[in-house]
C-alpha cells in the first residue's frame, strides 16, 4: 500500500491486513478485570447514639492452626447402582462411623446429608473403600397388603416379622478433595475472604445442621425444626406453620459469631389421610373429593400405615375403589403337589376385612394408596393410613393461608429474645464432640452494639405547610395534598359487589374536596356486571365489562374505580388490570374491595388515585429546596430493580423484571415503570440492554435502561442524567458478583449505546429483606425506633455495608433493611448516603408512614407483581409488544411470552402505585 495514502477509516476493504502472529505465540484473549464490591469508606456519624442488643452471639476459635479435611462421599449398593434416596445417607455415615471408628483414627465426621463429609485432620492413610450393612426397618414391602410381586399374605406372623427386619449393603467410597485451613475464618474476620474461608464457615454450619439432624429435626437449608407440636400453629387447608431456628455463622467486624433467629416453614398437617384431604380441598365429605388433585398432593408423602407401623412413601394412588382392586393373593399351605402354591383373585377390601380381620369403615368406595412401586404396586386402604409430621408443604400458599402464616408467626421483641435465649442453651452447643475439637464456643448473650437513630427529613404537603413526622408516621387530617390531581371524565364498574355504590361515590367526593383534589362528579351510568356473567372466565367478565364501558359513555374514560367482591383473591383483578393498561387509550383504574367505608379508608384509597393521576401527596422538604447532596444540584436518576418469581409449584411461570426510575429532576418522589418478562427462577434481569435488528437492517436498543433515560431526559427539561443511582432488591451476597459484571455491564452497553460520549457516575447498592439479624432495645419491650442505622461491630469486616430500621415497627418484630453499597462512583459521605436512603423511605405515595425499604424498591415489586397477574391468566404472546411472539431472553433461555406494551397514555404514569 502506498505510504501517502491514508486509510479511509469507513471503508475496511481498503485496510492493510493484520500483522502474522508467531508461531511461537498463543494468542491471548482479552479479559475484563472483574469488579468486586468497594471496601467500606468509613462509619456515619449523624444521629443520637442508643444502645442495642442483637441476635448474633460472640463466638471463640481457638484452634485456628487446624485444617478441614473435605472427602467426596460415593455410596453405592451391593451392585454398583448409585443411592439416589435422601435420608440414606446420615444412616449409613453414622453406620459407617460406628463400624470402622478405629479403623478412622476416631476422627469426628461432620456429613452434610448428600456428597460431602469433613474431618478435623486427615484421616489415615487407609483404604478408602468401606462396606456398610444397615438393618432395613422399614422396607417398603408389607406382607399381606395387596403386593402383587412376591410377598406371601398367608406367612406366619414369625416369619413375616424375620422378612421385615432384612439388611441392606451399601458400599461407601471416600476420596479426599481439599484441605481447608482454619486460619482462613481469621484472615477473612480482617476482610481477606477467600473461597477457604467460605468452606471453612460451611463446615462449621455444617457441624450444627448435624447436630440438629441427630436429634430427629427437618432440616431446611440452615433452619431446623424440631417435632415439638408446641412449634405448630394451623393455618388451614391441611397446612401448619412449624416454627424453628435458623443459624448461621458469621464473620463481622466484631469478630466471629452466630447468628440465630427464628424461623418458620410449611408442614402437612399430621394425622389421618382423609382428614387432610378434606381440609386441603375444603369440603366436607369424602364423597366430594377429587382425586385427580388428591394424586398430585399426596405423591411422595410419607405415611404410618396402622397394621405394620412402619413408614412408607406415597408412590400414587389406585385407579379402582378399594373393594374392587384386585390381587392375588397365595394360600397359606396351599401347594398342588408340584410345589406350587394354591393362589386365589381378592380385593384389597376383602382381604383387609376377612384375611386380617381389620375393621374398614369407610375405605371400601375409595381409592387406595399406592405405597410399592409404580409397576409392583403396594396397596393399602385409606383409614390404615396416618401422615407423618415434619414434612414440608412445598406448593403454594393461599391468599388467607399466607395471612394466617404471618399473623401466627409474629413475635413481640421480648418474646423473640426469650425463645432465642432458650434455644441457644437447650441445644448445648458446647457438648458436641466436633466443635470441641474445633475449639469452638459460643457466647450464650446476645451481642451488644451501638446504634444512632437519624432525624426523620420534614415533609412538605398542600398550602406550603411543613411538618416533621412523629415515629415514622404521619396523616392528611385537616391537610391537603402536595400538588393534588384533577380527575374528570370517570365512571364506575361494579364487580357484582355488595355495596352501596351511591353513598361511596358521595363520600369520596367530599373527602376528595377536603384533601384539594379536583374531583368531577362520575358519569351517572354505574356499570352493573350483568348476573349471567358472574361465572364466566375472569379474561370474559373483564372483556365484557370493558365492552359494556366503551359502548355506553360518550368518549373514552380517563379514570375507572373498580369495585370487587372479594379483596385478597379476586381473579378478575389480573384480567381487568391488563385490559385497562393496554386499550387504546390506556385508562389509569382503581381497585377496591370496600368492607368498612371510613375517612381513613377514603383517604388512603385517594391517595393511590392522585398519585396514579399524575398528583404528588407529599414531599420532601429538601427536594423542594434543592438541598439533597449531589442529588439536587447535578441531574441524577435513581432506579429500583426487582425480580419477581412464580410461586412454588408454578415453576414453569415466567419471572418478571420490573426497573423503576424517577422521573421530573430534581423530583426524587415520582416514578415510572419498564416491566419485562425472562425464563422462570432467573434472578439476573437479562433485558437492561436488548440490541435488536430492526426490517431495514438498523441496529436499535429494546432495553429497559434505553426506555427510563429517555424519559428522564424528556420529562426533566432535555437533560441527561450525570449521576445514576440503583437500588437492587432481592439477590443474595454470593450473586453481588454478577450483579456487577453482568447487569451493571448491560446498564454501562445501554447509555454507551445512546451516546457513547455519556459518561455518568454511578452508586449500586443492593438492598436485602431476606436475612436473620433482628435488633432490640435493653430492658424494654418496645422495637428500635424509626431511623436507627448500624454500621459498626456486626457489620462487614471490609466491604460497605448497614442496617437501617426506617420503619416503626408496630406489630411483631421490627425487619432491618441490609444495605450493601458495591460501588460509589458519585461520591456521597457516608452521613449523606445514609440520610438519602432514609429519606428515600419517605416518599411513598401510597402510605403516611415511613416504609421498611427506599420506596423504589418497594415500587419495582408493585409494578412486577401487578404485571404478573397478567401472565396467570394467559398466553400473552399473540398481543405482545412489537418484536412478536415469545423471545428467548439468553442463550440457551426458556422461550416466554412477551408482555404487551402499556399504551403511552398510562407507560409514564405510577400505575402500580
């Protein structure tokens, strides 16, 4: 190529080629330094300080020079199968234990229950292969029951009982994997955390998951429960609430300690059969039963059955009643001469009555439980069978049963403290041999801190009027709204509820007028659902209500108040809602469900409708005067992320990915939503960034972030936003990683790809819900006050971190906030991050209280938890959004069904408030 001639930089065919590589060099590919989360900048200093107590219990480590020694577990029968049942195992390691304790050095084991067994030093240097004979109590072949294989019902009782009481070989292989240092728990207790330290901290929970294993508990993750119906509280359908202990061990600033709180899972209620079925599908009679549902909630649920006493899994149930199930059944001494035995047809109904003269009352029309295996089945009547306790109800609660589940699981402070105090003495930690060896003790007091309790920010409402609100709390009683909304053109639909529909309207206009907002008289037309409608398919009533709206009024709405029968359950609620959002126009709507009308009720219902028209119901003072640091005086956008999953037993529903962002800056009190659907139980939002391809070839973003900084610039005077505030909900410390180098990277792609000369800062703080550390006040049975902050002695030992308590907790006890900051490129003090995520927990438009977490957050779950009523009710991908069809938001993703796009006229607005 010519020197003179420059390259044209547009035209690649004109470019000289790449320089040869040497056949001596291995071309490396370029990776990106991984972030990880920023160390703590330093402790807040604002606020009155005030003693407090805390659930973490001070733990020694004296052994520190020790090792762990990590062994893979193989077990494996006589004949090489694999053990694939769970609950085999800690049977034949304890057997194991037992059998060869010399041949093992008499070394401790500490064995999670599936692969994985840990020593305290290595053990010798022996054969690792071991064989394990166990006597199997509880086969699941029960002679004389309706077994169709082998099993004789005519055996005499003696032998019978020899048959039952075989053994089992297991052959148990142990291989060494890893040897893990002790010292590792004292580096990561100066901030050094490795991968040894978080295997060494496993162990340890390990020992105490052992420990409560060994003492016949149902092990749950790192909560255990003890089979003590003291613990059980009934919440209806068949289910209990079993209550229990969680632990955990923890390294922190103060040191190393154990973090105990009481926890709480779903059992299946124990006793008879039947009765469970009845109260699980709420009727009143066996007759009434579907058995269909009965197959699917019974499979692999263990059962007492009352003629062997001995424990069996439901495999499935029979196809025919109990009096016509046949099997054959052998003769006792029956034989044709040849040596074969004599062997008749009979019903598991008459054999049950005649051969073993048990009493039958009810069985005979029913079907009967499967407790063999699906090709041999082993079948048993109904009433000869009794549930076993401590089992986990895995699906899904009801609306009522998850009330019931909180209301009976709260504790006042003093009570919590109590149960704690006791549990930490009665499990008498102490003792066990391994933690001993371990030089392992904990502290039988809770751990004392010292908190500081923030100034609550003054909000701003109607007629310039400022107040400081009192414990976290507040009301519109003689006020009026910060910038009230002007709602015209609205009608009302009545859900076939039981309500004084002329009377709600007359209330709420004069409290609508009391509190300044500019509320227009209703179409007269009430909207009736006709009688006929009333069970049909929630999508038919929502459609024909909607029909019936657009036919009947003289141009579109621009507010509808939905009134429903029912408030916590109502399937039209999904239905309705997307019908509203996604007509041409969208109409903003309200849902009520009145039982006690009163000012109170009013208000709160005005509230949502004024924020959802477009008004504000408060401020924050600061906002208004432009004093929030480096908030107000540089353009920032503060987004609140959440993933919303399916509950359990709906795994095959997508998750919903809600991002909120404020909108209007300097306003931090209003938001907009972007909601989007991914793979079902996928935590990462995968659709911040979405390059796409349009017809004519162009490359354009779909993405999340691309949707919210466009508004941000068109609704805050054509304005780019400098710095970028996220909040992220719902993801747990071992994901921090990924939130930074996964999402955070497809937040950096979407700006760069709107202009890649924009270069905003940004803070990412992630906010946890889920923990177990719980904060109380010495000698007093009242929680912590509204604005306490703890950022010192259990906190961290590096990385940034605090716990805020914003909310008065006025029932139970109060739930702290876990706030990690990963990143803060903005630069806030810790005093000024401290206050602006306290006082982000007061604009929420919903309430007059101060909320438990930033109000983004709070809106990202109520914007994905609404749009997910949509996907219950059906496939949306024939009415998604532009792009068609069902998307595959990763590779080698789930396909799921795109959402349809809110129409403009409501995508801006704060719908889900």
């Amino acid at each position: 190529m010519d020197p003179q001639v420059k390259p044209d930089p547009d035209n690649f065919d004109n470019l000289p080629p790449p320089p040869s590589i040497p056949p001596n060099v291995n071309p490396m590919k370029a990776t990106k330094p991984k972030r990880s989360p920023m160390a703590r900048p330093g402790i807040g200093r604002k606020g009155n300080a005030v003693q407090l107590l805390t659930n973490h219990f001070k733990v020694s480590l004296r052994n520190v020079d020790d090792y762990f020694y990590h062994y893979s577990v193989a077990l494996k029968y006589e004949d090489d199968r694999p053990v694939d049942g769970k609950g085999v195992g800690r049977k034949v390691i304890d057997k194991l234990h037992q059998t060869y304790d010399t041949e093992l050095g008499k070394k401790d084991f500490a064995y999670d229950g599936e692969k994985s067994l840990f020593t305290l030093g290595a053990l010798p240097q022996v054969n690792n292969e071991f064989t394990v004979v166990l006597e199997d109590l509880s086969s699941n072949r029960i002679p004389g029951n309706g077994n169709t294989g082998n099993n004789s019902p005519g055996e005499s009782d003696h032998k019978r009982a020899r048959r039952l009481k075989h053994t089992k070989t297991f052959k148990v292989l142990l291989s060494f994997a890893a040897k893990i240092p002790m010292k590792s728990i004292a580096a990561a207790l100066k901030g050094n955390e490795t991968e040894n330290s978080q295997e060494a901290l496993r162990v340890l929970d390990i020992i105490l998951r052992q420990h409560a294993a060994k003492q016949g508990c149902l092990l749950v993750r790192q909560s255990f429960f003890q089979n003590n119906p003291k613990s059980f509280t009934d919440i209806g359908g068949g289910v209990m609430g079993c209550r229990g202990l969680h632990s955990s061990f923890r390294t922190s600033q103060g040191g190393l300690s154990l973090n105990i709180d009481v926890s709480t899972t779903m059992i299946v209620k124990p006793g008879a059969v039947v009765d469970f079925l009845l109260a699980n599908q709420n009727v009143k009679n066996p007759n009434q039963l579907d058995w269909n549902k009965a197959r699917r909630t019974l499979k692999n649920l263990r059962v007492k059955t009352t003629h062997t006493n001995q424990e069996f899994k439901i495999i499935g149930i029979s196809d025919k009643p109990c009096k016509d199930e046949i099997f054959t059944l052998k003769l006792r001494n029956g034989n044709d001469g040849n040596g074969n035995s004599d062997a008749v047809e009979v019903t598991v109904y008459d054999y049950f009555v005649r051969h073993r003269r048990m009493q039958l009352s009810y069985s005979a029309n029913f079907p009967c439980l499967n407790v063999g295996k699906p090709k041999r089945p082993t079948y048993v009547p109904l009433e000869l069978c009794s549930l076993v306790s401590l089992q986990r109800y895995t699906k899904s609660l009801s609306t009522f049963q998850r009330a019931s589940l909180v209301e009976k699981s709260r504790q006042k402070p003093r009570e919590r403290m109590s149960v704690l105090g006791d549990a930490l003495r009665s499990n008498n930690y102490d003792a066990d041999p391994l933690l001993r060896a371990c030089g392992v003790s904990i502290a039988t007091t809770f751990t004392q801190i010292e908190g500081r309790v923030l100034q609550p920010p003054r909000l701003r409402v109607g007629n310039g009027e400022e107040f400081m609100p009192s414990r976290g709390r507040w009301n519109f009683n003689q006020k009026k709204l910060m910038e009230p909304a002007r709602i015209t053109r609205w009608a009302v639909v009545n859900f076939s509820a039981r309500c004084d529909v002329s009377s709600l309207i007359r209330d709420m206009l004069k409290c609508a007028n009391m509190k300044g907002i500019s509320m227009e008289e209703p179409f007269q037309h009430i909207f009736e659902e006709n009688p006929s409608m009333r069970r049909a398919p929630p999508v038919a009533r929502a459609e024909e209500m909607f029909r019936q709206v657009k036919q009947n009024l003289p141009g579109d709405p621009k507010f509808l108040l939905c009134i429903l029968s029912e408030r916590k359950n109502s399937d039209i609620y999904g239905p309705w809602k997307l019908k509203c959002l996604t007509a041409d126009p969208g109409i903003i709507s309200q849902c009520i469900a009145p039982t006690r009308v009163n000012d109170q009720y009013l208000t709160n219902v005005l509230l949502k409708i004024n924020a959802k028209m477009g008004g504000i119901n408060s401020y924050l003072s600061l906002e208004r005067s432009s004093a929030i640091p480096l908030v107000s005086d540089t353009p920032t956008i503060i987004l609140g992320m959440d993933v919303s999953h399916g509950s359990p037993g709906h795994s095959d529903i997508p998750s919903i990915a809600a991002v909120v962002s404020s909108r209007q800056w300097p306003s931090i009190s209003r938001y907009r939503a972007s909601v989007r659907t991914q793979s079902p139980k996928v935590e990462m939002i995968d659709s911040l960034f979405k390059p796409v391809i349009g017809n004519t070839g162009e490359k354009y973003d779909n993405g999340i972030i691309r949707e919210l900084m466009v508004d941000f610039y068109n609704s805050s005077g054509k304005r780019k936003p400098e710095n970028i505030i996220i909040f992220r909900d719902g993801v747990s410390e071992s994901q921090f990683t990924q939130v930074l180098n996964i999402e955070f990277d497809q937040i950096i792609e979407a700006c760069k790809f709107l202009d890649e000369h924009w270069s905003p800062k940004f803070t990412l703080i992630i906010a946890q819900k889920n923990h177990h550390t719980k904060f109380f006040l010495p000698n007093s049975p009242d929680n912590v006050q509204p604005g306490t902050v703890i950022d010192n002695k259990i906190c961290h030992p590096k990385n940034y971190d605090f716990y805020m308590c914003a909310h008065a907790g006025m029932i139970g006890t109060t739930r702290p906030t876990h706030y990690h900051v990963l990143m803060d490129e903005i630069g806030f003090s810790v005093d000024s991050l401290q206050e602006l995520v306290h006082s982000l927990s007061y604009v929420y438009q919903r309430s007059t209280t101060a909320i438990s977490v930033v109000a983004p957050i709070c809106y990202a779950h109520l914007a994905a938890a609404q749009v997910g009523q949509f996907v219950k009710f059906e496939d949306l991908s024939d009415s998604s959004s532009s792009q068609g069809g069902r998307q595959h938001t990763a590779p080698g993703a789930i396909p799921v069904p795109e959402l349809p796009r809110l129409d403009e006229n409501v995508s801006s607005s704060m719908f889900f408030c």
